[in-house]
C-alpha cells in the first residue's frame, strides 16, 4: 500500500467518531423532545441541558474533522 493510501485509511478511520455523533445527536433531541412534551413547564431547564449536551457532543465530532484534517494534510 502507498503512503497516499495509508493516509486516506487513517483518515477514514480517524473520522469513525463522526457516525456516533449523529447517533447521539438524534438520541438527545429526541429525548428532549419526548422530555417537554411529558412536561412542559420544564422546558426552559430541560432546553439548557439539552444545548449544553448537543455542544459536546459536536465538540467530539469538530475534533475528529480536526484530526481527519491534520492526518490528511499535514502528515
């Protein structure tokens, strides 16, 4: 295998995270949507969490194209 190669299949791994992301992503909203229609007069709460919970979750898929970047381009 070339280094041009080995470098996309790092790549592509390096950038797995990316599919448990858009798992947990649809797992929180749905959550939080099954949560303020069980109760709404805790929307406002559940509405911070909720932000704050999609904010890390993104995170971890900013740092995986971060990293899928660094292999691709710089290494």
């Amino acid at each position: 295998m070339t280094d041009n190669g080995v470098k996309l299949l790092a790549t592509a791994l390096a950038l797995l995270p990316m599919v448990a992301v858009a798992l947990a992503l649809g797992k929180i909203f749905s959550e939080w949507l099954a949560g303020v229609s069980r109760n709404p007069g805790a929307s406002e709460k559940m509405q911070q969490v909720g932000y704050l919970a999609f904010a890390l979750t993104e995170a971890i898929a900013l740092f995986a194209l971060i990293v899928a970047f660094i292999i691709l381009f710089v290494g």
